[in-house]
C-alpha cells in the first residue's frame, strides 16, 4: 500500500477535479475565443471557473487571472509590480527562504541593477513584520514574501506587513506566493491584504499545469506573456480549459470542509510528532503553525538513505523543496540548522486524504530505518 507523505510537493488529484477535465476534455474542446456556439459554451465554463474560485478566495471575478503555474504567477506578479511601480525606485525587499520561482527572479534583477534586501527569517521559516518596516525605504517598489514557506510550514503575517507599509506611507506594491498558503489557511484576499498573490492548483488537488494571479482591482499589471487577447487582454495563450475547470472543481470540492480539514491535518501532525519524539532520540522538528507541512531532521543519518529505506516500503516523503531534486536547502541553513541536521532532514507533507495509518506506517518506517541502519558519525 502507497504511503504518500509528500504533500508540500504535490498532491493527488481528487476525482471530482479529474472528472471536470475529462469531461471538458470529451465533450467542451471549442475554442473561449471563438464566438460561435462550442466557444461559447467553453467561455461561459470559463467564467463560472473563474467566478467559483474568486467566491471561495474573496475577490471579484475580474481579479482573478489564469497562469500555467505558481512560477508563472510569481514571475508576472514581480516583474509586473517592478514596471507599475517604475518611479517608485528599483529597491526589492524579500527573504532569504523564498521559493526559487521568487529568489531567481530576483537574483536576474539584482544582476540587471536592482537593489534586494533579503530579510533573514525566523527560526521557523517565517519573516516579522519588524524586520520588514524596518527594511522599508522611499524607493522600495515591492514586498515580495510567502505566506507558508513551502520547506518548514512557518507562517508570516502577510496582513501586518500590509498594515505596516501602509502605516510607512510606503508606495511599494505587495505580492505574497501563497502558492503553500492557499486552501491551507482560512485566508481571503481582503484579509491578506496583498496587491497580488499567487496560487497553484496541483498543491490543493487539482492537476498540474494551472495557477493564478490575483491582481487587486485598480493595478494595471502589464502582461508577461504578450499574444492575444485572453485575460482581458492581461495574459496571451489559448486558455487550458480542462485545467481551468479541474481547478476550479477542486476548490470549491475542498472549501466546503476545510476548517474540518485542517483540523484533521494539525491532528495528524501532532500525532507524527508524538510518535517520532517518543520513538527517535535526538531527533529535532521545526516548530512551525502550518497544518500540513512537518520538518524533521535525525541528526546523523543521511536524508537520502532514509527516503531510500522508506521508498522501498512505498512510503513517500522529501529531503526538502521538489524544485531542488535533492540539492542542498537554502531555507533549512537561513533558519540556522547544523550541516549534520541538514544532512538528515526530511519533509513530510499532510493533506485532507491523508490518515493516521499513513503517519503511523511512516513512524514504523522511520524506528525501522533508524534501527537498522548504518550511522554516519
Ligand atoms: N511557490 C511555492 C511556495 C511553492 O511551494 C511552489 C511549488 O512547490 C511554487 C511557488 C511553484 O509552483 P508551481 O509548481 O505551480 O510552479
């Protein structure tokens, strides 16, 4: 039986959303451009996609943009913001813990004359809103912060660093990747706070290959991907429509329940927690508030001979960020981790699907492997 634990990575497609694209696949294939009837009937699925996820996240219809990916999201939203806020100035603040679809964006821009202040975090993967005040200045022209850092669950208060700017009298524009946020907080857009945020759809059920952009009403975002004239004009390529819709459907198929959801997944990372500190000696967590995501390090074990052992029982987990296919963790060494914990660490992720046999057949894993095998010191 498959164990899969990797849910900060991606997750499994609920059937309701798998449903929605094989049937828009089947049967809706017209073009939402095309005026004729087949296109219209694909433009209106597309509106009532985009009207269902704007109900569930808060924000009007018109504010929800359709994108490829969270990385499209993040890459439009800052390079976006740079040219609305242009006279603003060409200084960024972010973190030093960001997904690289931010931290890599960022780097071009710094390499292309663009000042970034990268805050350290917490050591919970968070940023206080203290150090980003701080951090203000007149020419600042973006926040660029995640709202759950997708390797350690620390969760910043994006709506306070929005208070904060606005009490700076600060002209800079926020943006939050709540691509590890969505759905995993009880979050709208009015309470975040943030001019734009991104979103993904496969890291809450729905299939990979669509995100969004929020883009708060009144900020004339300039498109990143320059064609046609979909999106109201904002984002050019024939719109994925099967994706649209599976994202859709899995939203407002996990919304209904999600406070119960969460719940489920606090109590499952409470119960991992239980079991391995009972179990495991020296083994170190990051104390983070997100429901879904855990960080665990076994201080002299390799992460990768433990996924191994684990692998081999069909039991999933991750050493840190998929994007990093195994590289070392920038965000476990900004929170000040040891190389040794570093070396040993691993990511679990929960999700609504997941179990307390899951937890327990990987704490059985974990006992066996640190039992069996071989120490590293
Ligand atoms: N931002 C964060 C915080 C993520 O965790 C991820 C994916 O892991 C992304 C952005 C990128 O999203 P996508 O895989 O949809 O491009």
């Amino acid at each position: 039986m498959t164990t899969y634990l990797d849910n900060a990575a991606t997750t499994a497609v609920c059937s309701e959303a798998a449903t929605a694209a094989f049937n828009i696949m089947n049967n809706c294939y017209g073009n939402p451009s095309s005026t004729h009837t087949l296109g219209r009937a694909s433009k209106a699925i597309l509106d009532d996609s985009r009207k269902s996820i704007a109900s569930v996240f808060g924000c009007t219809p018109a504010e929800i943009f359709f994108t490829s990916c969270g990385t499209e999201s993040d890459n439009w939203a800052i390079l976006g913001a740079l040219h609305v806020n242009r006279r603003v100035g060409k200084h960024i603040i972010s973190s030093t813990v960001e997904h690289d679809a931010v931290r890599k964006t960022l780097d071009k821009l710094e390499a292309d004359g663009y000042e970034i202040t990268r805050l350290d975090p917490e050591a919970d993967g968070s940023v206080a809103v203290s150090s980003v005040a701080a951090a203000l200045r007149d020419n600042t022209a973006l926040v660029t912060l995640m709202a759950i850092n997708n390797e350690t669950g620390g969760v910043t208060d994006i709506r306070a660093i929005a208070k904060a700017i606005k009490q700076a009298g600060s002209s800079a524009l926020l943006h939050c990747d709540a691509v590890q946020a969505f759905l995993k907080l009880p979050l709208k857009t009015k309470t975040l706070d943030a001019d734009l945020i991104s979103i993904s759809g496969h890291k809450i059920h729905a299939p990979k290959g669509i995100g969004a952009l929020y883009v708060k009403k009144g900020i004339n975002l300039p498109p990143f991907i320059i064609g046609g004239g979909q999106e109201n004009g904002r984002r050019a390529g024939t719109e994925s429509l099967p994706l649209i819709a599976a994202f859709a459907t899995a939203v407002t198929t996990i919304s209904p329940t999600l406070n119960k959801d969460l719940a489920h997944m606090a109590s499952l990372k409470k119960l991992c927690v239980e079991r391995l500190s009972a179990d495991i000696e020296n083994i170190y967590f990051v104390d983070s508030a997100a429901v879904h995501i855990l960080s665990i390090a076994l201080p002299r074990y390799k992460s990768e001979v433990i996924m191994n052992f684990l692998e081999a029982k069909e039991i999933y987990v991750s050493k840190s960020s998929a994007c990093k296919k195994g590289g070392r963790s920038h965000v476990l060494e900004a929170i000040g981790m040891s190389s040794e914990q570093i070396d040993g660490a691993i990511r679990i992720g929960f999700s609504r699907y997941s179990t307390t046999a899951d937890v327990h057949a990987l704490c059985d894993g974990i006992l066996e492997a640190s039992q069996k095998l071989f120490k590293v010191l």
